[in-house]
C-alpha cells in the first residue's frame, strides 16, 4: 500500500457533507464551550460584534437599569415590522384611507391584531422612552464622558413624538384630523418660520391630501431613517463612552506598585533586552484586579433575549385584548367635542389652553432647551450610578417639578375636562 | 495619491498665505456653497407653487336668502353670515387659537378644542384665543349675489349695506 493519501473528496461525500459545509461557512465558532469561543462567538457574528466581549455586572442589574433602553428598541423594531405590513393595505388618500382602516378590520387576515399591535407598541415606546431618559437622568449617566449620547437620547426622544404625531394622522378618523389641524396650528405659533413650518408640514392652507400624504412620507419613510441612524450613534456611543455608567465604587481599587527598574548601569548597551529584563518583582497585574465582568455570552445575550420576549409577549397580549380606536371618518366641518389628543399630547393640549404660543413653543421649548443642556450645565461628576444619589438632590428635584407637572396636566387633559373644555369632575 | 502628513503653518516665510492653503479655502469654500445650495433647492421644491382647496372667494347666493335677524353657519365655507335689517357681514368660524371650527352658542361662538368663548361679534369672551375670529370683505356682485372674500379681512362692526 501507497503511504496514506487524503482520501479523494468525491462529489459524493461533497454532498454527504454540504450541509454541515454550508452551516460552518456560515457560523464560524462553534457553540462556545471555552471562554476563547466565548469571545470569538461575540467578535465574528454580525449581529452580535455590537456587543462588548465581556460586560460590567452592574449593567446587567435589572434594577439599575430595568432594561428600558431595550425594551424601546425592541419596541421600535415591532413597530417597523408591523408598519411594514400594514402600509401592504394602507393608501395615503383622503377617499381611500379610512376605508383601508375598516378593511383591516374586517377582511384583512391579522389585520386588527397588527394594527393593535402597531397602535400599542407606539404608545408603549411613548412611554418607555421617557422612563428611560428618567433612569438616565435619576443615576447621573449623562455626565462625563456620556454627555453627547445624552443629546443624542433627547433627539431620539422628540424624534419619537415626531413619529407618533405623523402616525396618527394615517387613519383619517376625526382624531386624527383635529389633532394635526390643531398640531399644525401649533407649529404656526413658533417665531419668525412659524407660518412657514405650518405651510410646508400641510403642503397648502388646511389639512387635506397634500397634508396626509406629506405626513405618510414622513411616517414611513424619513424619520424611520433618522430614527435608525440616531439610533446606531446612540449604540455606537455606548461602546466609545465606556459601556453603561457605573458608580465609581464598583470596582474595589487595587493600589498597583511599580515594579522596580534595573539600574541603568546593569544593562549592555548593545544587547535587545525584552520587557521583562528591564524590571524586577511581580510583573503581572493581570488577575490580580477583581474583574467584575462577565462574557456576554451568554449572561448578556440571555438578558437580551429575555427582554425581547417579555416585550413581544406583552405587546401580544394587550394587542389581543385591546383593540386600537378608531373614531367616526373625517368630518372637516365639525370637531368633535371636546376634541382630545392622545393621552401623552393631553399634558400639552392643556397648556396650549391657557396661551397656544408659552403652552405650546414656549414651555416645551424652553423644557427641550434645559435638557440639551442639561450634562453642559451641571458638571459636576458626583453621584453617578446611584438611583436618586444624595449628592444630586437639586438636579433631581428639578427634574422630579417637570415630570410631576407634565403629569398633573396630563391627568387633568384626561379626566378633568369636558365639552368646550370646560372643567368638568369626572366622579 | 501621496499625502503630506506633515502639517505646514499655511504660511511661507515671507508671510504670504501658500498656494496649499489657497486651494484648501477654495476646496471647502465649494463643498459648502454646494451643500448650502442643494437644501435651498430642496426647501423650494417641497414647498408647493399650488395648492389644492376651496377657493378663498366665492359666492353664498342672494341677500333673500338670508332674511333680516339671520345668524347662517356656512360649515363648509368657515363662516357665519349675519344680517341686521339691511346690514350684512360674514364672519370667521376658524377659532383663532388653532385653527378648530367654532359651533354657534347662545352668547356667540364657543370652541370644542380648547374652550375659547366668542361673543355675537366675534371679540373674545373667554379661553385661550389671542384674537377676535375676523370679519371678511363682503360684496354684491353685478349678478346680485353675495360674495364673500376671506383673503381680505375687514375691520370688525363693517357691514355691506344692501
């Protein structure tokens, strides 16, 4: 016998093993079973090369951050996903689309579940947007060196109302009439470009096609995109800043002595010496710190997994028990009455009661404004990482003023007024 | 292409700014001006030269129709008209707050959105609205019918004599 050759790779041991083939070429690690693998499994996957090889213990703390960053891009991408769909069905015409509306109700397959799901993931990232920039702001995380990430989460929060605000023009019920006719109205109080911004946003003098169908493109398609794009420097800065905030004492300082140098004296001018010729003592420091991180996977990966599904499941079951309003189709010539906005607008619509320029430009402005400002102005670098840290009680009562008076006007726009307007007592 | 890593002062050494830092003023200088350009271009294309909607002026038929002691909401037109003996005058039903359709009340006018109050004239009662609803120019036609104007606002109290 002829010393051992490989063996002939024959097309049919090619197809034996094509699909073990094509799995390899696809994912290069196995599952990872060593922490080498670990690492490899985080650098090489498209999806997860975002992720840090290793993560702090304390940014997996559900109680630091209640996964609410998460859980609003995860709610953005059910949106995408279900707006995707829907827009199947949709047409951006003043005759069409209230019909379409019925149609999903009643003759598309899971038409009602994803506009359920749409509606309810809106107001939920709503909702989780803001909590989260109350987290941020609450554990001190815009400071040093997270400032900018911290402008970035604000665009990315007015960004979000934008969105919900073009949206709920799309059904064409008198909702969504009345609230653009009024949102727009509002926009026309701004100084200077006020009337301009107003003309442009309804493409003519009143809402009607032109404004329906600049509110679609919007929708759908340029503020998606600057949602993503905002997104990803929003994620990207995570990493560059250092992963999530931390306070300064969770990791135990290590005091690390310098080894001692040889004397110069000692050396050979015309040997190479290697590092560690040039000094002596304990030279590696590596182990020796308290490493309190962890692979991402799979402590992190799971996490993220978890969140998903939570909010997923969540969205399923109040899309399956709820159904999204839809009120009575366009009628031009007569609001309803009282003609509301939706609940996160209802804090604002109140204020525009008493004076449509300060309720409506001038404290939502000024507000925007304070909170841009807000890691510029207070450089401080105390209290980060602690929820409600003493060292922050000013920063923090100030913020608590605002969000407790955006809530008591949205509570008293809920439930506190009725025809006209007018103060009413809902018992 | 080779690049010069090596940073130059942009100035020779008789002081005179070189010929490097020239092109590079002028290489910017473009790229801005065109980018300037291109979002004046794009502003003035989403900007309509048209649009699409009721005309401002129109006619809202003859005086009989509208017998002395009238108060007609025309929904579809935005306006009440109003006549007093011989006098008649049309006046706004967009609340001037943001723009809600006013409803008839028994003191005037009264807005479902935000709760402005308007008297029979129009002058504001009550709520948020910064201004009275205004008056539009109103004029018989040769045909002998009534035309209104809402591009043209009129001092309010000014009635067309008929």
């Amino acid at each position: 016998m002829s010393p051992a050759t490989p063996p002939k790779a024959s097309f049919l041991t090619a197809l034996a093993d094509l699909p073990k083939n094509v799995w390899k070429s696809i994912f290069r690690n196995p599952l990872p079973s060593n922490d080498l693998e670990r690492s490899s499994t985080s650098f090489t996957n498209f999806f997860l090369h975002i992720h840090p090889v290793k993560v702090h213990k304390n940014s997996l703390r559900p109680a630091y951050t209640f996964g609410l960053g998460l859980i609003s891009f995860f709610l953005f991408v059910i949106l995408i996903v279900t707006g995707i769909l829907l827009m199947f069905y949709y047409v951006p015409s003043t005759t069409q689309a209230y019909d379409r509306m019925l149609d999903l109700r009643g003759s598309v397959a899971f038409g009602t579940l994803l506009r359920n799901m749409h509606r309810w993931s809106a107001h939920g990232m709503v909702a989780v947007v803001f909590m989260h920039l109350c987290r941020v702001f609450f554990t001190g995380s815009y400071k040093k060196p997270r400032e900018f990430n911290w402008v970035v989460g604000v665009i990315l929060f007015l960004l979000t109302l934008f969105m919900s605000f073009t949206g709920y023009l799309l059904p064409w019920d008198q909702l969504a009439f009345w609230a653009i006719t009024v949102g727009t109205a509002i926009a026309g109080y701004a100084p200077v470009i006020g009337k301009d911004i107003q003309f442009l946003l309804m493409g003519g003098t009143s809402v009607g096609q032109e404004a329906l169908l600049r509110f679609y493109v919007l929708h759908v398609a340029v503020l998606p995109a600057v949602l993503t794009l905002a997104i990803a420097i929003h994620f990207w800065r995570i990493r560059k800043d250092g992963g999530l905030s931390r306070a300064e004492d969770a990791d135990p300082v290590v005091s690390l002595e310098a080894a001692p140098a040889v004397k110069a004296s000692v050396l050979e001018p015309k040997k190479t010496y290697g590092f560690q010729g040039l000094v002596r003592g304990p030279l590696a420091k590596v182990g020796q710190i308290p490493d309190n991180t962890v692979f991402s996977w799979p402590n992190l990966f799971l996490a993220e997994l978890f969140t998903f599904v939570v909010t997923l499941s969540a969205i399923l079951v109040l899309s399956l028990l709820f159904n999204a309003p839809l009120e009575e189709p366009v009628n031009a010539l007569h609001p309803p009455n009282p003609a509301k906005a939706p609940w996160y607008f209802l804090g604002l619509q109140e204020m525009v009661s008493y004076s449509a320029f300060w309720g409506g430009i001038g404290v939502p402005g000024i507000f925007v404004l304070l909170l841009l400002g807000t890691p510029y102005m207070d450089r401080s670098t105390k209290g980060v990482g602690k929820w409600f840290s003493r060292d922050r009680l000013l920063a923090n009562t100030i913020f608590i003023t605002f969000v407790v008076a955006n809530i008591i006007f949205v509570i008293i726009g809920t439930f506190f007024r009725g025809a006209n307007w007018a103060f009413v007592t809902p018992w | 292409m080779a690049v010069n890593l090596k940073r130059s002062s942009g100035e020779d050494s008789d002081g005179k700014t070189s010929r490097r830092r020239m092109l590079g003023w002028l290489t910017g200088a473009g790229l801005a001006g065109s980018a300037g350009l291109s979002a004046v271009s794009n502003f003035v294309f989403i900007k309509p030269r048209a649009t699409y909607g009721q005309p401002q002026r129109f006619s809202v038929g003859k005086p009989e129709d509208f017998p002395p002691g009238t108060r007609a909401v025309l929904a579809s037109r935005g306006i009440c008209i109003i006549r007093e003996g011989t006098k008649l005058a049309a006046i706004s039903t967009t609340c001037t707050h943001l723009g809600c359709t006013v409803g008839a009340a028994d003191t005037g006018f009264a807005c479902p959105c935000h709760g402005s109050r308007f008297d029979q004239d129009g002058n504001v009662t009550g709520g948020p609205a910064p201004r009275p609803l205004p008056w539009f120019q109103v004029t018989l036609a040769p045909n002998g019918e009534i035309e209104v104007d809402k591009d043209i606002e009129i001092v309010p109290g000014s009635y067309l004599s008929l």
